[in-house]
C-alpha cells in the first residue's frame, strides 16, 4: 500500500472520529453551546416571571412559540431541510406541541405569577423522573429495576422537601395557591415526560432529524396557541422594553437557537454527557433569582434540589460503583 494511500486512510479513519465533533465546531465552540444551553434555560424561568409581569401566561407561551418558530422555520429554510409529508405525521406532531409546548409553558408561565423563579427551575429538573415515571407506565421495554426504584424513591423525598407541605398547615389561600403553582410545575415536567415518551413511540421510526421535527412540532404548538389565546388569553397587556425583551429571547433563543445549540453537543459528546445540563438549569435558575429579582433562597430548596439531582443520577445508573476491570480480576485471581 502506498503512503499515499495511508494517508488517506488515516484521514478518513481521524474524520469518523470526530465527525460529530467536527459538525458542531471545535471543542471551545461546543463547550460555549454546552454552557450557552445550560445558562439560557436556566435563564428562561427568570424570563417567564418578568413576562408574567405584563402579560398573561397565555400570551407569554404565544410569543415564545411564535419566536422559536420563527428561528427554526429560518433554520430550515437557510440548511434547506424538507418539511415533514402526510396527515398521520402532522397529527403525530401536533400532539407532542401540544403535550410539549403549549401545556408545559402554559402551566409554568401560570405558576410563575406565585412562585419564585429559582423554585420553578428545581421543579424543572424532576424531568428526568417524570420521564422515568411514563416510561415505565407506557413502554413495555421498560423495567423498574432496583436502582430506578431507589432513584424514583429519593427523587420522591427530596420534592417533598422543596414543596414543604407542611406549610400547607396553615390554611389560607396564599398557601393553597402556593401549593397549587407548585404541583403546575410537576405538571408540566409530567407534560415534558408523556412528551418524550410520545416522541419515543410514534417519530422515531420516521427519517426527520432532530431540527426538523423540532421546528414541525413548535410550529404546531404555535398555531394551537395562537387559537388558544383569545379565550385563556384574555387579560390588560403591559409592555415594557424589558417584557418585550424577556418574550423574544426566551422564544428566539431559548425555545429556538439553544436546542440547535444542545443538537450539536449530542452529536459531538453523546447523549449521557450532554443530559447533564439538565444538573446545571436549576443551578443557573436559583442565582438569577436571587440576584436580579432578589428571591429568597431557603434551606429547603438547597437541600430538596441536591436530593433531586442525586436521585436523577442514581436512576439514570450514573452513581453505580465501578465494576472492576478483568486484568484485576485475573490479577487477585492469581494471588
């Protein structure tokens, strides 16, 4: 074989490697796309709550999903990627809008009018739970294992910790409303779960990538919201550069260039590394909380949200102890 030829197979071999890496960009590219993803969503609860300011939770989920609709119809127009054909695809897609999109938003953006920012980001990272939760309820592959069982155990403790039902105690109905726009939270966690699950059994199977089925199904989700609005919708709207401002980053870049953004680091790292942003939103929630809206930080809240995070990483087996390697093994066997 001629050098040539060598090293052109050496070429090609490096760019199977690292083609994924490659098509995201360089590594400092996909570290800012990482963190750039981890600290817009983080940032998206404090753009809900000064949303809710001027407008209703209705017309907030209307302007981030027009917004993201936007940036990702330009996206597939700009890479010239075909839209998804046929009614049975369309209604497929429609759903997990709505299941997605349009009730999680919806549900988040109410509970912002009584929660404070950084608690709704704790509740957020119950996801992985719930989507544990519907998995096992609907997909028949998988199993509660002991180390879900424990996860979901743990998980259950540390949201029992951040809700304090013990304040609940006290009945009046700042409390009651309290409780409520906690369990809105959960709901819409519920809502990202049936939507993963959703996704997982019904467009898998289809040959759409990962943007296209995103900009189908929050087109969807807009359209469905658009004709929401006028009845749930209703309500004085007061916009201020700041309100206007929180609208358009969190539909542009929040609902649209950050999943392009985490498209990218799944590519190039894989999808067990790239999950664990979901560790770093709440993080990112919390101190944006504090130190722009002045939020109080309780020791509850710290505590409940570390337990749920280690509960997201025992489910997830990511806590297991390492097996130990065969040349160890062979070695004790021989002494």
């Amino acid at each position: 074989m001629s050098l040539t030829k060598t090293g052109v197979m050496k070429r090609r071999n490096l760019s199977k490697t690292t083609g994924p890496a490659a098509r995201g960009g360089s590594g400092a590219i996909l570290t800012a796309q990482y963190v750039g993803a981890a600290a817009v969503w983080g940032a998206s609860f404090l753009f809900i709550k000064l949303a809710v300011g001027g407008l209703s939770p209705a017309q907030v989920v209307l302007g981030r999903l027009f917004f993201g609709a936007l940036v990702l119809a330009i996206i597939m127009v700009a890479t010239r990627r075909r839209w998804p054909r046929g009614l049975r695809v369309w209604g497929h897609l429609a759903a997990i809008g709505a299941v997605m999109c349009v009730a999680p938003f919806l549900l988040f953006s109410w509970a912002a009018q009584y929660l404070p920012a950084g608690l709704s980001s704790i509740y957020n990272a119950t996801t992985p739970i719930a989507t544990m939760l519907v998995a096992l309820a609907f997909l028949p592959s998988e199993r509660l294992t002991r180390v879900k069982l424990l996860g979901l155990f743990v998980a259950a403790g540390g949201v029992v910790l951040v809700a304090e039902p013990w304040r609940g105690l006290v009945v009046d109905s700042g409390s009651a409303t309290f409780f409520w726009a906690q369990m809105a939270c959960l709901g819409g966690t519920t809502c990202y779960g049936l939507g993963f699950v959703y996704t997982r059994r019904f467009v898998r199977d289809h040959d759409y990538d990962a943007i296209t089925v995103s900009a189908s199904q929050i087109g969807a989700g807009a359209i469905l919201i658009l004709l929401l609005t006028p009845v749930i919708g209703t309500g004085t709207v007061t916009l201020t550069p700041g309100i206007v401002a929180s609208v358009v980053v969190l539909g542009g870049v929040g609902t649209g260039l950050a999943y392009i953004w985490y498209t990218n680091v799944i590519n190039a790292w894989g999808a067990t590394i790239a999950s664990t942003v979901t560790y770093l939103t709440p993080i990112g929630g919390v101190l944006l909380g504090v130190l722009i809206l002045g939020e109080a930080l309780r020791w509850n809240e710290i505590v409940g949200g570390t337990i749920v995070i280690i509960a997201i990483l025992i489910g997830q087996g990511q806590l297991r102890p390492r097996r130990r390697t065969k040349a160890l093994m062979v070695e004790r066997q021989a002494v």
